[in-house]
C-alpha cells in the first residue's frame, strides 16, 4: 500500500488510459523492429499528432489543445511503465522544442511552426551538445555571424534526439565569442536550408528506437526572423527551459522505477526456487521492500515538484535535485530488480532488460547529475 496520488483528476487518468491504448495498438508490435532499425516509423507520429498526444500543451490557436502540463506528466510517465522509452522524442519535441518557439518566437514562427509540430507533420529537435561540449553549455563553438537580413551559421551538433527525423531544430550558437555565456543566441534552422545536414544514426547501448544523430552547418544561412528572442539572451531562456527539462527526466525515472517494481513483484510470485517462490525468500522481499519506499519518498518529491512547476515556482537548484536523486535511484532500483531476474534480466525480451539499459543515459543527459550537485551546491547557505 502506497501513499495515494492526488495532482490527476479524472480527465487525466483516461487521458492516460488512452495513451495506454495507443501504445499498444500502435507502438508495442513494432517495437522491437523500431529498436532494430533505431528510429520509430514517421507514421507513428502522424497518428500521435492526430490522436492530440503532441504539443497538447499548447495553445489552440497554434494547433495544440491547450491542456495542462498534468497531461504532458501523463506523456513522460506512461511509455516509462510500458518500457517504451523510445518515445522519448514525442516528449522533447512537445514540451521542450515547442515550448522554447512559444515563449521566445515572433508570431510568424509560432504560426509557422507550432501547428505541424502539433499534428506531427513536422518533428522537431534541440541541438545543444556538441563533440567537444556537454553539459557545459558555455563552451559551444558553433557560431552565428550576422550578414545582412540573416546570419551564417556554422558548426556541428551531436547526440541529437530526434537527429534523424527531424524537420526543425531549435540550435544553440554563439553571436558574440568574445561574451562567453552572454555571447550565445538561439535559431530556429529548417533542415531544408541550404548547408544544413544530417549525419549518421547513432547506436546506443540503451534507448535503441530513439533516433539519436549528428547534424553540421555549413554556412547555413538563417534568417534574422528565424532568432528566438533577442540576440545574445540564449544562455538566459535555456537556463530559464531547463529546470521543466529536468523535471521531465525525474517524473520519467520514478515512473519506471514503479514499474520495474510491478514487473519484479510478478516475476519473484511466479518463478520458484529451492521448490518455493523467490517472493518467499527475505532477500527478495528486503529487496523490493527498500525499492518500494525509495521510489514512494521519489514520488511524493516529485509530485510536490510538478506543483511547483505549474504554479511557475519551481527553481533550478530543486529540479537539479529532483533530476539527479531520481535519476540515481532509477538506476538502483532497475538494477537491483534485474538481479532478481536472475538470467532472465538479461534477456532484452524482459522490459526489466530494456528499461535497465534505457535508464542509464539519464543520469546523463539534461545535464550529468554531477553538474547537478554543483549547481545545488551554489545555494548553500
């Protein structure tokens, strides 16, 4: 028995039992061809787009459903219980990219963009990383030289979700080197621009239906229309996006941490060992029994966070805490249910095996959980 949820109502909880559906019907028996072939078929999201599991969070008048981000908590949490984490693009593309066009976009790029993102014509990226810059967004060396009506933009992007798909990047490049952090600017690029373009698929140990690419710039030649915001106030909005990013992760690691939870508790019920259950063994229920409360303290925290996020509350030293303790615990928990799989965890078929090596990059990506802790750090007393 666990501490009853109370931030969903009743339309949000079909909200999810829909989504569920989807999953099934749509996602779940291609999904090891998805993970195969490492990306998930364009159709997929043209049907998501039409069923309103994109951008519902936006506006109606640019497409979305105006919705509250309690349905985007439903977007992140259920392909994490279902072990479908590849639809991780879905949510980068709703509740990252078009949230960044929304806020800072001129209203033709809002018009222009917004509503073939909503309906899944168009799918959008966010290039930040590059092969010689993570977490540390100020050492970016892409750069956006002003010409005229326009700039040139130069550079490269790696581990780029949605790398492969994508028909709209949000990159982030500097106007001003001499500036540093002050100095960098935000583009909204069409992958049609001349100079623009994508490089290979990459494979990952984990999150394998994820199409995850590099993209380069030669001399792409973006209009000045194309800016987000105001020039040289890019590090300002990303550190502005980035606590909501953050927060996505943590809600998506206790989502499957639960889960991995269920799958155990129904495994060790149903496999025997010295001719009684493994659920009968002490390891076994010490085991899930610390995991269950771990993942209960998790999602009491998080819940709290999401509250804070829709009240516009939620700062950045408490995302980065959500972020890096979920992330970590996520980790703890999957691999410990692994290990009472025994050498079925190891098997990819089990969704314990997925999710185990899904999980991994999460304490990477959003920024690493160790820049986290730095940024926490900052508000000691």
């Amino acid at each position: 028995m666990t501490i009853a949820r109370t931030i969903f109502s009743e339309e949000h909880l079909r909200f999810a039992e829909a989504l569920d559906r989807f999953i099934d019907v749509e996602v779940a028996p291609n999904y090891a061809r998805y993970e195969e072939e490492g990306i998930i078929d364009r159709a997929v999201w043209l049907k998501a787009g039409a069923a309103g599991f994109l951008c519902s969070s936006m506006p109606e008048e640019y497409g979305g459903q105006g919705a509250d981000k309690l349905y985007s908590v439903v977007l992140f949490e259920q392909p994490a219980r279902k072990a479908v984490q590849g639809l991780l693009g879905w949510s980068l593309h709703s509740e990252i990219v078009a949230p960044y066009i929304l806020h800072y976009g001129s209203e033709y790029l809002r018009q222009k963009y917004l509503p073939r993102m909503a309906s899944g014509e168009m799918i959008g990226a966010i290039a930040m990383t590059e092969p010689a810059a993570g977490s540390d967004l100020q050492g970016i060396r892409t750069t956006a030289v002003r010409d005229g009506d326009s700039y040139l933009l130069n550079g490269s992007k790696t581990f780029i979700t949605n790398g492969a798909h994508c028909d709209l990047v949000i990159v982030v490049a500097k106007t001003d080197p001499a500036k540093g952090a002050k100095g960098t600017s935000l583009f909204v690029v069409d992958t049609e621009m001349a100079g623009f373009a994508k490089g290979k698929r990459l494979k990952k140990i984990g999150m394998k239906a994820q199409d995850t690419g590099e993209l380069f710039f030669d001399n792409v030649r973006v209009p000045a229309a194309n800016l987000l915001g105001e020039e040289n106030r890019g590090f300002a909005y990303l550190m502005n996006e980035l606590p909501w990013e953050r927060l996505q992760i943590a809600i998506s690691a206790v989502a499957q941490a639960e889960a991995a939870i269920g799958w155990t508790s129904r495994y060790c019920r149903e496999r025997k060992a010295f001719g009684k259950e493994i659920m009968q063994f002490q390891n076994t229920q010490f085991t899930l029994a610390e995991a269950l409360t771990e993942v209960q303290i998790a999602r009491v925290f998080v819940d709290r966070c999401i509250e804070l996020q829709i009240k516009g509350e939620l700062d950045a030293a408490t995302a980065s805490m959500a972020k890096y303790w979920c992330t970590d615990l996520q980790s703890k928990v999957l691999d410990a249910c692994l290990q009472l799989h025994g050498g079925y965890g190891y098997m990819w078929e089990y969704p314990i095996a997925r999710a185990w090596a899904d999980a991994r990059v999460a304490r990477i990506y959003g920024g690493t959980n160790e820049i986290m802790k730095e940024l926490i750090a900052r508000q000691l007393p």
